[in-house]
C-alpha cells in the first residue's frame, strides 16, 4: 500500500519553521514556543506506549493524529487494516458517530476511499469524550512557558546595563569607569580620588539604573517556570514535586495529589484502551496501549522533622 502525496512529520516541521518570520513575533508563534510545545509533547508521550502487532503502523503518525487532532479512525483497506484522519458521516440516537469515513488531509487523496460503520468495519480511537486532544494545553502552556524564558532574557540582559556612574566631566567619566573595570575583573585594590565620588551628591561610585531587583526577579522567574511546568505534569499525570511547601506531605495530601494525577490521564487511557479492545475482538488483530509510570520531581527544602504521618 502506498498513499500519495503524504506530508511526513518532517516536512511538517519544515513547513512551520519556513513559515515563521521575524516581524510575526506573538507569544504562540515562535522558535522559543516551538521548543516548548515540543518538550511538552514529549511529555505526553512518554506516557503511553504502544504495540502495534503484525500491523506496520507508524508510530509518529499515530501519536499526532491521537493527541494532537484528539482521535484517529481505524478502517479496512485493500491493503488491510490502516489507521486515518476521520470525519462523520452519520450519528447514532445519542449523537455519537454511526458511520464514518476517511478525511482528506496533508493534500492526501486516498483517504477518501476509507469508510465504514463503527465498531464493525470502521473504529475510532479517542483521548477524550468530546474528541478532543491535548493541543489546548500543550499551546497555552507553552507560550506561558516562552513568555517566562523571555523575561529571564531580559532580566540577564538587565544584569549587564543596571549599574550608572554620575561625574562632573569626561575625564571623571573616565577614571570612573577605568576603577569599576578594574574592581570587576579582580584586582586586588582599587583608588580613586574621593572627589570625584564624594562631592555631597553621592555616597558611592555606582548605582541601579532601574529599580529592578534583577537577581531576584531571576529566581522568582525560575520558580514561576518550574511551577508551570508541574502544573502541566500534574495534568498529564506524572509525578512532581510540590513547591510551594517546604514541609513534608502528609498522608492526606499525598492521596489527594494522586487523585489530581491520575484524573485526566485515566480518562485517555481507558478511552484508548477501549478504543483498541474493541478493534482487537472485531478483527482479531492485538493492538496494546500501556500506561508508563514516569517521575520528574525536584528536590524540595524540607524544613520540618516530620511526625507520624509525615509520607
């Protein structure tokens, strides 16, 4: 089986870095936001794996048409069994697809030819009930994601430029800038005429430029990202470290924590599972999804001794 004119994952990346230009600079069309989507789609992934079988499916392709369009349609072909984009052709009494065929998509025109009745000839395999996927979290998050990394740019460059000088002329200018080169490149003591620092209107040589705490801003900047980014882990359901307590978690919160984890994910799972199951049973195929237990937590400052039901 061969399909025409099929655009790879590749040729898709190309596309998008071709079609970003400098003077579209937005919060959730840029290389920074790319980078972040990317890092976050591999999240997402690292938590199912799949089997397909005798079936030469391709995984890219299943993963991005299941997670990113929300679900994917399984038909039968000349060639046997393929998975495709889908589009509904009929409802059932309680509006859920009936019957159902291929969708054109990538400029593909094979996929026209594929249709069938669910859960006979035809099977879709969803993330959530509503056929949705993970694009509106993955994109919101990234551009957060981006627009943190951008003020951390700024508060580095900040770091460079936030110190001003005040002098009566250029050749105090001069030997200003001459006494702080020196100072920030280690020597050992420096001298300067103390009239041209303290004529009554300054008490020392240098000053912020701005208001701007910018090696605290930094750090607060790091931990906000870090936040995010668990707060996104939490939603995909892998396990993280909870910063905003310093004490152990007891066993309370460690029980609701997991519930918090495994809330989205289990409703994917099982709809995928299902999805498969039935496919599996109907055409005697064996196509396994598996949930994979993954862990990013960072160390977190425990200032407590901890007590009886301290986890």
């Amino acid at each position: 089986m061969t399909v025409d004119n099929w655009s790879t994952y590749e040729q898709r990346m190309t596309a998008n870095y071709n079609g970003l230009h400098p003077i579209n600079v937005k919060g959730v069309s840029n290389f920074n936001n790319l980078y972040q989507c990317r890092y976050l789609w591999n999240k997402i992934y690292s938590k199912f794996k799949f089997d397909f079988g005798n079936l030469e499916w391709d995984l890219n392709t299943f993963r991005m048409l299941l997670f990113k369009f929300g679900s994917l349609g399984i038909f039968k072909s000349d060639g046997g069994w393929v998975f495709a984009p889908w589009t509904v052709e009929t409802l059932n009494i309680y509006l859920n697809p009936k019957t159902i065929k291929g969708y054109k998509l990538f400029y593909t025109t094979y996929f026209n030819e594929l249709g069938g009745t669910v859960n006979k000839d035809a099977f879709i395999v969803k993330c959530f009930d509503d056929y949705l996927g993970w694009g509106d979290l993955v994109e919101s998050t990234g551009e957060v994601l981006a627009n943190i990394d951008k003020s951390i740019n700024i508060a580095l460059m900040n770091a460079n430029v936030n110190l001003v000088g005040y002098a009566d002329g250029k050749t105090d200018a001069e030997e200003i800038k001459l006494a702080y080169s020196q100072a920030t490149e280690g020597e050992p003591l420096v001298v300067v005429n103390k009239n041209k620092i303290l004529d009554g209107r300054k008490d020392h040589i240098l000053e912020p430029f701005t208001n701007h705490d910018t090696v605290g801003i930094i750090d607060k900047l790091l931990v906000a990202r870090r936040t995010v980014i668990n707060n996104f882990l939490t939603e995909i359901g892998i396990n993280n470290a909870n910063l905003t307590k310093k004490e152990r978690l007891i066993t309370d919160e460690v029980n609701a924590n997991n519930e918090e984890l495994s809330a989205n994910i289990s409703i994917v799972y099982e709809n995928i599972k299902k999805a498969l199951d039935t496919f599996n049973k109907v055409t005697g195929n064996n196509v396994t999804v598996e949930l994979v237990e993954t862990d990013d937590t960072t160390v977190v400052e425990d200032n407590n001794e901890g007590g009886e039901n301290d986890v």
